[in-house]
C-alpha cells in the first residue's frame, strides 16, 4: 500500500535481524518445552529406548538452536546486501541510456571489461572524477612533495606493466590544495584495523552512513571494510595536509576476486596528511582510541555481474552486417551464385 517503489528503495532488512532472532528462540524453545512435557507426562507409558530418543532429540534441538543464533545474521546479511544490489536498479521519472557493447549492475555506473596488455582489466569511460596525474600537482614549500619518488607512498611502478604512477596525486581528482588545519579542529578517519588508526586519509566529517563514506571517498572493498573509526584533535602546531575532491575508483586488483570491477564515483573532500612528515609529527600523539562505526549496507556496492565478459566490438559489427547483406539478398530474390559473388 502506498509509494512502493519508495518502500523497497528504503527497505533495510538488518532492522528486522532481532525479531527474525526472536521468532527463532521462541520456536525452538516451543519445542523445547514440548519434549519436556512428553517426558514428564508420558515418563511411565513409554518404553525406555524412545524416552532415551526423545533426550537425545532435544539436546540437537539445542544444538540448532545455537547453531542459528551464529548463523541467521550473516544470512540477514548476504540477503541485505542482495536487496540493496536490487535497490540500485530502480529509478523513477527518467531513463538510464546505456550503450549497447557495456554491461553493468547498475544505470549510473557503466564500466567494461577489455583486454589489455599483462591481462583484462576494468575501465570506466567518462569517469565523473578523473585521477589527477603528475601534471596537476603544484610544489608548495612546507608542505608534503607528493611528486619525490623516494617515497613509496607516492610514487609505484608497476612490476607487471612497468607503468610508474604517482599514486597520491591519483587518488585526487581536479585542485590540490595545501592547507593548515588549525589547532583544536577535529578530523576523523575510518579504519578495519586499529594498527592502521595512524594512515594518511582523512576527513573534516564523519559521513552519516557507510554507503555515503564508501561511494564519497571511493573507497573499495579492497581497501578498507570499516568498522571503527578515530578521531583526531589537531595539535597546536597544525597540521600541513593536501586537501581536494576523491578520484573514482575501479577494482582491477587479482586478489579482489569478489569485487573485480567494482566501480566507485568519488567527489568528496578528503585530506591526504602524512603523519611521518615532520612538521605533522606531533598528531601521532593526539588520535583518540577506535570507535564503532555501526555501519551496515556498503559492502560489495557498484560490482558487475560476474557474468560479464569482454566484448570484441568488431566482430559484433561483422556480425550485424552479415545478416543485414543476407536479408536483402532474400528480399530482392538474387540468384545463389550472385550471392556467392
């Protein structure tokens, strides 16, 4: 009843994992409750081995029990995480055009498998937040040097392609700018491990939701799963950070195996503020203990069916003109050696 487009597009399943949870205890502690009484009642009418089977009954009962209190919230998950994969193929009020050789799991986002050299990989046309290369970066004084290929956090090559990139510049897309954070500003970092609490990325606001951090800050799968987050009081002596917008994203990673080609937009501001640089020293010393992030419903976001497959455009235009050429000929009643011809 009502706008059900508007309902499945906000439906949340995990809100419902408690009673899901208490469905489950009450049946099995029904049954339970049942095998108790017929032992009672029925302790004098029924012969030993069946009284024994019932015992024994009861106690897998338990078992089960307890094996679907561990098992019924991944199984809300997985099946979450599917409905909101549904979710984001449902639009209302307009059409999402989509060339005819690209495959996707979602309208907005329309990403293709070619082959390249060294392999397959993903690549999205039109990215909405293009990487940045070495060109866009302006040297500042006092501030971290993110073109020094010293340093493997800025600079990599790649030992299959023998590509070299400036990693840091990448992950911004349009002006780098060079601030100072003041002293006493909070700013806070989404992290999966607490050994990692002390990393370069960072935010002035913690998003309201892991969808939003994960599609804003294009942040994959691979990268990162969340779960905690720190915050950090900036120190009086500030802090010289880079600040711009976030660079989309595609998987191409091997070891991504279940998020191969997933595709983030990106676009929100982060700060790139490396913590061993010396004047920044002093914020190691000022990072708050982990937090929960509570999130739920940003995993596996913007990943293409894993059916889809490279598509050689050539030979589906071939194709095409093959079939056209054999229907006139049909039409227009050639003789079979003019067609050979």
């Amino acid at each position: 009843m009502g706008n059900a487009l508007k309902w499945l597009k906000e439906l949340d399943l995990e809100k419902y994992l408690g009673k899901v949870l208490g469905i489950w205890r009450e049946v099995t502690h029904r049954l339970e409750m049942t095998f108790d009484s017929i032992l009672t009642k029925f302790k004098g009418v029924l012969p030993p081995a069946m009284l024994d089977f019932l015992r024994k009954l009861k106690i897998k009962v338990q078992e089960v029990a307890q094996k679907g209190e561990e098992m019924i919230p991944d199984a809300v998950k997985e099946l979450n995480e599917r409905l909101k994969a549904a979710q984001r193929q449902l639009y209302q009020g307009e059409w999402h055009e989509i060339p005819k050789n690209l495959k996707s799991s979602t309208r907005e986002v329309e990403a293709r498998l070619v082959d390249v050299p060294g392999g397959e990989k993903w690549v999205v046309e039109k990215m909405p937040y293009p990487p940045n290369g070495k060109a866009t970066f302006v040297k500042k004084e006092d501030w971290p040097d993110l073109t020094d290929r010293t340093e493997k956090k800025y600079f990599e090559v790649d030992a299959k392609t023998d590509v070299a990139t400036y990693k840091t510049i990448s992950c911004f897309s349009g002006p780098m700018r060079p601030v100072k954070i003041p002293a006493g500003k909070k700013i806070y970092r989404v992290i999966d491990d607490p050994r990692k609490a002390a990393g370069d990325w960072w935010v002035y606001e913690l998003p309201k939701s892991g969808q939003e951090w994960r599609e804003g800050a294009a942040v994959l799968d691979s990268w990162n799963g969340n779960g905690t987050f720190v915050e950090m009081v900036v120190p009086d002596e500030g802090l010289f950070a880079w600040e711009g917008k976030a660079a989309s994203q595609v998987e191409n990673s091997a070891k991504a195996v279940n998020t191969n080609g997933q595709f983030l937009q990106g676009g929100n501001i982060q700060l790139f503020i490396d913590l061993k640089f010396l004047a920044n020293a002093e914020g190691l010393n000022h990072i708050s203990t982990p937090l929960e992030t509570h999130w739920t419903g940003h995993t596996m976001l913007h990943v293409p069916p894993k059916e889809a497959q490279a598509e050689y455009l050539n030979a589906f235009e071939y194709a095409n003109k093959v079939r056209v050429r054999t229907t006139t000929v049909e039409k227009i009643g050639r003789s079979k050696k003019n067609d050979e011809n």
